[in-house]
C-alpha cells in the first residue's frame, strides 16, 4: 500500500505544482506590467515596487493554491480513471476509499497550512502594501494617478484620467466640490505631469479644455472659460497621515476580529462584516479539502486525461465555488442567513456534492 501512495502522491504532485506556477503567474502578471510602469515612467524606486508585488503574492497564494488542487485531482485521477488503474486496483481489493485516502489526508494538511496564510500573512501583507502606496503617493505623487479610476488623494480635487504614457495624460476631469454644493469642473483633452516631490504636490499643464470659474460676487455661480493652455496645482491631501492608518476588516487576524466582534456585541448587525471576515478565513482554507473531496469522484466519473478539460473542469467548480460563497455572503449582508451559513455555503454545498458522489462511484 505505501507503494501505491507514493505513487498517487506523485502523481498529483507534478500537476499541482506546475497548476500553481502558472496560475500564480498569470495572476500576477497584471501587477507585474503596473510594477514596471511605476519604474519607468512614475519615478518609484525598484526597490519599493518589488516590495509591493511581494506584499501582493499571499493575496494572489490564496486563490492560486486551491485552484491548483482542485486541477491536480482533476489531471491525475482523470489520467488513472482514463487508462483503468483505478479500476485494477479495486479489481485487486483496493477499496475507492483507502486509494483516495493520501490525497485527503494532503489535502486536509495543505488546509491547515492555509489557516495561518489566511489569518496573519495575508492580513499583514495587505496592510503593509496599502501604508507603502501611501508612503510613495508622499514621495511620488505621480504614482497616485491611475488610467480610468477617480482619484481623492489630492486636496480638495478628485481627478480622473482617460489615459496615460509616461507623463502625458489624454481625456482629464478634475472636480472641485465647493460648500455651496455646486462642482468646479476643468476638462481637457491632453495633459503633462510635472511632479514636485519636496512640496507633496503634481502641477498639471492642461491643453485644449474649459474650466468653471467663480463669480467674483457669487461664489456659488461659475462661468465657464476655455483655455490652450491651463496651469494648475495639486497638493496632497494634508489628511494622508502613514502613521495613524486603520486596518480594514480584511486586514485583521481572526484575534482582532474577534476582539472587535466582542466590543460590538451590542451593536445591531454592525459586526456582521467582521463575522464575514473571520469566516472567510476559515472557510477559504478548507476550500482545499472540499476540493479534494469534490475532485476525485469528479475525475473518476469523466474518465478524461486531456489536460484542457481538466483545467475547464476546474475553472467551473471553481467559479461555482465562489459564485455560491459571494451570493451567500450577499444574503449574509442582507441579514437573511447568518455570516457563517453564507461564508461556508459553498464549502457545504461541495461536500454535499462529493458525499453523494463518493457513495455511487464506491458500489460500482
């Protein structure tokens, strides 16, 4: 038996590792193009952006590492159902349990592993990214802009940019919200960064554009000029403070939450998002076992060794998974079931799945 184990476990084994570099990979790639864009055109130091793509790879670990256990189930049970070893094998009084018990016991370890990546590297991590970005928005204020997303790290601006290549921006919107309640607006076509790291502050160069100006004797009134050329500056926001940044939700271990948990007992489903997060923790760390569990009769059942089916086959159990889970923690929200019953709702239903599964390909 220790000679059939060992050769379930490289069997699995190959694939998972080689599912996990190329998920990781193609997960962090993204991130990999903006790290080299911060490089080249906004200034940071390298050092600093390998910091954050390091400070990134637990978020990306948390995703990659049950998907590559799921797909290394699916690629090796797939391949033995395929050429009928698991068939000899039972042939010979090799019961579908004990061929599959290794590979649960794997799974349940690489759970329990998953725990502490949960509970304390990726909190920390995510919280360490999000106070460096911050440091470089000080020092690199250009790092702050980014393509197609509203910025409010200026003050009193927030500002949206179409494009960007290099220090030339395409498509501006800058808002000015006033007291009166009325917005400021400047647009223009075409822009160029000048940044100005010793006063915290971005002077633009706007080109081709208008902007809303205020009556001298109406404030709350604009009229509107247009311009060739528009210079202004952005200082940042004074309210930016790196040493005073509160943790979110996600960025606490399961002691915080549970602490805050506790001091919130009182307050009517106001805890309800740290319950999320606690669960989430948990849950997502177990995914693994219930894949392992989901996978194999999953596998002996298609009876296929393609490689591509087995990574379609897991790519939609996968996004079954999570589709479950999100529309669980959305009902949780919403106070219809309870924070646990939504987070673990997927883990449930798996194992519901693979329970009834496993009793039909056992009596076969």
């Amino acid at each position: 038996m220790k000679i059939i184990n060992r050769y379930l476990l490289k069997e699995i084994g190959g694939p998972f590792l080689g599912s996990l570099f190329v998920s990781t990979f193609i997960l962090a790639a993204g991130n990999i193009i903006q790290t080299a864009d911060m490089v080249v055109n906004k200034g940071v130091e390298f050092i600093q952006v390998i910091k954050i793509f390091m400070y990134f790879l637990p978020y990306v670990l948390t995703f990659t590492i049950p998907i590559s256990v799921l797909s290394a189930v699916l690629l090796g049970f797939g391949r033995l159902s395929s050429d009928n070893e698991t068939t000899a094998l039972r042939t010979n009084g090799v019961s579908l349990y004990n061929i599959m018990m290794p590979i649960v016991v794997c799974g349940f370890l690489i759970s329990l592993a998953n725990v502490p990546l949960n509970d304390r590297v990726l909190p920390q991590s995510e919280f360490a990214a999000r106070k460096l970005v911050k440091q470089l928005g000080v020092r690199h204020p250009t790092a702050l802009l980014e393509p197609g997303v509203f910025i409010k790290g200026f003050k009193d601006y927030v500002v949206f940019v179409h494009r960007i290549k290099g220090k030339i921006l395409q498509d501006i919107r800058i808002y000015q919200p006033q007291d009166s309640g009325a917005t400021r607006a400047i647009i223009a076509k075409r822009g160029e960064i000048l940044s100005l790291p010793d006063h915290n502050a971005l002077k633009l160069r706007l080109e081709d554009g208008t902007a809303d100006e205020v009556v001298p004797d109406k404030p709350e009134e604009f009229y509107k000029i247009s311009f060739d050329e528009y210079h202004m500056t952005l200082d940042l926001d004074k309210n930016v403070d790196i040493d005073n940044i509160d943790k979110k939700a996600r960025e606490k271990s399961i002691k915080e939450l549970l602490r805050d948990i506790d001091e919130m007992e009182d307050a009517e489903q106001g805890d309800i998002p740290l319950k999320i997060e606690l669960h989430k923790k948990i849950a997502l760390a177990f995914s693994n076992l219930i894949f392992v569990l989901a996978g194999i009769p999953l596998a002996i059942s298609t009876h296929r060794r393609e490689k591509f089916i087995g990574f379609g086959l897991a790519m939609a159990l996968f996004l079954l998974y999570w589709g479950v889970m999100l529309g669980g923690i959305a009902c949780s929200i919403r106070a219809i079931v309870p924070p646990w019953l939504g987070v673990w709702s997927a883990n449930i239903l798996l194992f519901f799945i693979a329970f009834v599964m496993l009793g039909r390909n056992a009596v076969k």
